[in-house]
C-alpha cells in the first residue's frame, strides 16, 4: 500500500471531519442562492462569507478565508437595508403620513414586515423574508409553564414585555384598519396578534442600530432601527470585537474585524456586553461561559437570613432603597458583587453599629463581627439559590419528557439556569476561601 496516498486519506478524512466540526456549507441552497442573488441585483457582492449551519450556534456566516486584525467583514449597500425610509416610499407611506397621532418607527416597520409577508410571491422583499425564522424563542413567545421556570427577575421582565407587545397590537388596531383600502382581506385577519408579535421580534432581535433624522409624520421615539439581510445571520460571541458603523462616504453599512479568524471558523460578531438574562430576553438566546454574566438576589432572598424584628430593619431598608441598593445585587464569575456585600454590610449592622451605615455604605471597615456575619449570610443565601437552581433544573428535566412541544424552550431556560449554577457554584467557593481567610 502507498503509505503517501494512506496518509493523504487520512488527511482527508480529518478535514472532512474538521469542516464537519466547524460548519456545514448551506450556500447552495434555493433560499441563500435566491438571496445573494438579490442581494448582488442591489449593489452587495461579497467573496468572504458563506452561510452555514453550525452544530452549537444554528446558522451562521463561515469565512471562506483567514480574517486579520482590521480586515473589513462585510460592507452591505444602504439600498440592501430596511429602514423606515423604505417603509415611507411603499404604499403604506401615504396611510402613515396621514395618520393622527403620529406612529412609532418600530410601529412603521411592523406592519412593513406583515404586509410584505402577507403579499408572497408580490413582494420585493421576499428572498430576504423567506430566510428570516418562522417562530422566535424571545420570552414574550413562551409559554406561561416556561416563564414561571425563568429566575425571579427575568420572569418580572418577561411578563412585562408580553404586556408591552399586547398594548402595541391594541393601540395600533385603528391604525391596521385605516389600511383597509390596500388589502382584499380583512386587515384584522392579516394584522392579528400573533403576526404582530412575529413582527416586533424580528425587529428587536436583528436590527442594527442606525440614526435617522426625525420624521414628523413619525411618534417621537428614535428612529435607530435597519434591517441588514444576510449581515443578519452573524452570530453573538461574548468575548470578540468588531467595529460597526454606517459608513457615509461609501453609502454603506460597514463591519470591521478586531479579531483574527481562520478559514472555514464562524465570524462572530458583539451584540454589546450583555449577561444572559439580557441576552435571552432581548434576542432569545444565551451564551455559554459568558463572561458578563451574573445571578440576581430578589429582594426577598436578600431579606431571608434577617430577623423580621430587627427594630432597624424599615430603617436600614429605606437607606438602601434611597441610595439605590435594592436593584442589580449579583453573583458573578468572581463571586458575590460589591453592591450586594455593600447592602448585606448594611442589614447586618447591630444597633450600637447603626450610626455608621454612611461609611458602610462607602464600603469600610465597620467591625470584625459585621465582616463575618455579613460572609455568612452571603454565604446561605448563595447556598439558598444553589438549591432553588437544581430544584428548577429537576423540574425542567421531567417536563422535557412529558411536554414533547416545549422541548426547544424548555432547553433555553435550562442551559440559563446550568449557567446560573456554574457561577453560584463559583461564588461558594469563593466564599468559602473568604470565610477560611477571616
């Protein structure tokens, strides 16, 4: 046997595997191939990215090439982008100007994005809008059995976006109706709910941010929202940097690497320093190992190990809520957060110690005994949200086998809560070398 031609096989193999691990080629593929097509029509040519699927992060854009420090990722024409200036020169741009009172940007989009899905074949729009997802995993698209699994404070912002999203569809009702003349259909069939809710995620979770000038026929709120098809499918990653920009000499939407990458590796790009719970709210995700990440203590964990009859206690609470110690107390990668010692320091102050809580709250040195009691009680309540974290992982194991149709979400809160485990574990190590330290 030619041990040459054995070792070029083996070489073979391994990269096919290697291109395997890294991606799978989705470039030829009808809806990408429709897409670049469209794309090129409008002034976008590209030789750097493909799309590709990715066994960890779903799709995603492959580099067909090594990028350098400084190499331009992707430049994508302003006549590539949606924006509320091409909501304006459609048909619907008479209705809105037209309008009293004015509606929101967001709104404007919105309803861009239904008539065109409602329009199929008719639609300028379609290559882009037949790769954009069928359904979302943002909190206000999960059901109530999978919010009440999310920790205390995300569960309180999940609620509220849903309700958010609600009073948009509600207030913007009349709007769709004046619309009417446009549509065969009955415009409340075509602008329910559930498309408006399909709308308004793919507007939160893939615009870029880009500054237009203020529009009289718009509400007063910014109009910062674009729509970058195919620039879209870039992925979030923690830890890289990039530069983005409209760039306003060459008329486009420019990124820039701050980072190398090898051929056929995924780009990624930063959304912003985001922890998971942003992460999952606003783009319907979580980053595994992110470093940005922390657990919340509610307010009603922080007050746990206290006694109720600690005749300072309304006092002590005042102080902290005056001073803005009651919001964003953490466990993170490093253990319990400043903030959250600077207000257990406070709680654990004995009355003949209350006169000092000033320089508590400027993080000194009060008395050996409010160092160690303040150690301790930060000490159970980590323990505490070790053990509400694997008692709601327990939960969500046995409902991903009897729920079969919530299996994709129930993973979601999961993988946030395993990472909300790896860092109160952490934090009790920490602790606990703090602890022996004292």
């Amino acid at each position: 046997m030619n041990k040459s031609r054995g070792r070029t096989g083996r070489r073979r193999r391994r990269k096919h595997l290697q291109s395997f691990m890294d991606g799978v080629n989705c470039s030829h593929k009808l809806d990408y191939i429709k897409l670049k097509k469209w794309l090129k029509d409008r002034g976008f040519e590209d030789r750097n990215l493909r799309p590709a699927q990715f066994w960890d992060t779903g799709r995603g854009l492959m580099a067909t090439k090594a990028l350098q420090v400084r190499d331009l990722i992707i430049s994508l024409p302003e006549k590539c982008l949606l924006t509320t200036g091409t909501v304006l020169s459609s048909c619907l741009g008479e209705y809105i100007m037209k309008w009293k009172p004015p509606v929101s940007p967001l709104i404007a989009l919105c309803t861009f994005l239904i008539a065109e899905k409602h329009a199929g074949e008719k639609s300028l729009w379609k290559p882009y809008l037949d790769v954009l997802p069928k359904t979302y995993t943002c909190p206000v698209c999960l059901e109530h059995d999978v919010v009440s699994l999310l920790p205390e404070p995300l569960r309180k912002k999940a609620q509220e976006q849903r309700m958010m999203v609600h009073e948009l569809y509600m207030s913007s009702k009349a709007f769709f109706s004046s619309l009417q003349p446009l549509f065969a259909e009955n415009t409340g069939t075509i602008f329910n709910y559930s498309a408006l809710e399909w709308a308004w995620c793919t507007v939160n979770t893939r615009t870029i941010y880009m500054k237009h000038s203020q529009r009289e026929c718009f509400s007063l709120e910014p109009d910062v929202y674009a729509l970058a098809p195919y620039l879209d499918l870039l992925n979030h990653r923690p830890n890289v940097q990039v530069k983005a920009a409209f760039n306003e000499q060459t008329r486009s939407y420019e990124i820039w690497t701050n980072s190398q990458c090898k051929k056929y590796e995924e780009i990624f790009i930063c959304y912003g320093p985001h922890d998971n719970q942003r992460l999952l709210l606003e783009y319907g995700f979580v980053a595994t190992d992110n470093p940005h990440s922390s657990v919340y203590v509610s307010s009603d964990n922080l007050l746990r190990y206290f006694p109720p009859l600690d005749k300072q206690r309304h006092a002590k609470l005042s102080i902290l809520k005056d001073h803005d110690f009651l919001e964003n107390l953490t466990f993170g990668w490093d253990g319990p957060s400043w903030r959250l010692l600077t207000a257990l320091k406070v709680l654990c102050l004995e009355a003949d110690e209350f006169t000092c809580w000033r320089r508590a709250l400027l993080g000194d040195l009060i008395s050996a005994r409010n160092e160690q009691q303040t150690l301790n009680i930060t000490a159970k309540i980590c323990h505490f949200l070790i053990e509400e974290t694997q008692h709601v992982l327990l939960q969500i194991s046995q409902l991903k086998r009897n729920k079969e149709n919530l299996k994709k979400h129930l993973a979601l809160v999961e993988a946030l809560r395993l990472e909300d485990l790896k860092i109160l574990q952490k934090s009790a190590e920490i602790l606990c070398n703090l602890n022996m330290a004292t």
